[in-house]
C-alpha cells in the first residue's frame, strides 16, 4: 500500500520561497502521476499542480506563475516549489497519487498534510 | 474554472439516518466527479470516482449518482465514524476544482 509523507519548514517569510518534499513508500513514483493540493484552515481544498510518471507537469492556472513540481525518481520523491508567499498561502499542503487516463484526475492516496504559515 | 457548489454545507443528522449531499457543477460536467471524506485534522479519504464507482475497501452504504450538473453523495445508514466533512471534486477540465465542503454534524 502506497504510503506519502510531506516534508519541510512549517515556517516561512513573506516573498520567500515555500519548499516541500513528499515521499513516497510502498510504489514508485514513475509508475503514477502526483500531485500537491492545499487547504486554507477552514477553505475547501485546491489543486496546486501535478507531475505525471513521464516528468510532464500542469499547474492550476491561478498559481502557475508560481508554482513549480519536480521529481527525484532515485529518491522516490516529487517535491513543491512556491515562489513569492503571502498570507493567503498559509495552508495545510498535502501531497497525493493522481489517478490519471481519459480525463481522470482524481486522488486515491494522500500524504498526512503539514501546516505552513507564513508570517515574518 | 468550474465551479462547484456543495449543499448543505451543514447536515445534522442522527446514526441510523439516511442522508444525502448535493453537488452542483457551474457547467456539465459529464460524471467525472469525485467524492471524498475528510475527518478533522486528517486527510481526505477517496470514496467515489466516475460520480458512481465506489472505491475499494469503502462501505456499501455510500453511493454517488448524478451526471451532467448535479450530483449526490448518499449514506444509507449513517454510522459514527461517518461523521465527517464530504467534498466533491470534478476532472472534467484538466484543473480540478472542488466544492466548499458539506460537514455531518451528531444531531
């Protein structure tokens, strides 16, 4: 059973840059798509982006200036990169496994989410 | 984006009771629609794809229908670990959105 756990600071400064790593256990990640969603507290959740097995990545237009996905296959990690933070970025990031094929984008595994604030 | 609108976005309701969430999406949508289950301070948990196919290992008392616009989340009976927030999530574009959330509350 594939198995996601998020990484990084819980803390970061206004206009610095938010960086997260998810590892994944029991799969590889080459074998599947991925991808970083985020909950404001009390806000519905919203894709961020996603990387597919293939290295290609799509972004949530509202975000794409800012946003970057990458993976490291030797590690078995995909990791977030957002540019730029403001308050409004303070949100409980989580990693998960993208079922993806026709239109499927969907979200069977989910890592157990970290908070990041932001705040000087 | 589309958009999607969940209702309500409080049910209470008692163990034993059926119940049933709506999910409206601002354009069709075809049933490429998901649902999920987040309980507090957790993870959401995947319990319905393609609007209708129940995820492996979710119970036989959660069933989804629905097409183009609307959509609905039902639990037959509901149980005390079903008291939880549902939100539904569409793929039909390749931008995924998802609703506001509806949260089961005890009655």
């Amino acid at each position: 059973q594939v198995q996601l756990h998020e990484s990084g600071p819980g803390l970061v400064k206004p206009s610095e840059t938010l960086s997260l790593t998810c590892t994944v256990s029991g799969g590889s990640i080459s074998s599947y798509s991925w991808s970083w969603i985020r909950q404001p507290p009390g806000k519905r959740l919203e894709w961020m982006g996603l990387i597919s097995y293939s290295g290609n990545t799509n972004y949530n237009p509202s975000l794409k200036t800012r946003v970057t996905i990458s993976a490291d296959m030797s590690k078995n990690q995909f990791s977030l990169r957002l540019t730029s933070v403001a308050a409004a970025d303070r949100a409980v990031y989580y990693c998960a496994r993208a079922i993806t094929g026709g239109p499927s984008l969907y979200f069977d595994s989910w890592g157990q989410g970290t908070l990041v604030t932001v705040s000087s | 984006d589309i958009q999607m609108t969940q209702s309500p976005s409080t049910l209470s309701a008692s163990v034993g009771d059926r119940v049933t969430i709506t999910c409206r999406a601002s354009q069709s949508i075809s049933r490429w629609l998901a649902w999920y289950q987040q309980r507090p301070g957790k993870a959401p948990k995947l319990l319905i794809y393609d609007a209708s196919t129940l995820e492996v290992g979710v119970p036989s008392r959660f069933s989804g229908s629905g097409s183009g616009t609307e959509f609905t989340l039902t639990i037959s009976s509901l149980q005390p670990d079903d008291f939880a927030t549902y939100y539904c999530q569409q793929y039909i574009s390749y931008s995924p959105t998802f609703g506001q959330g509806t949260k089961v509350e005890i009655k």
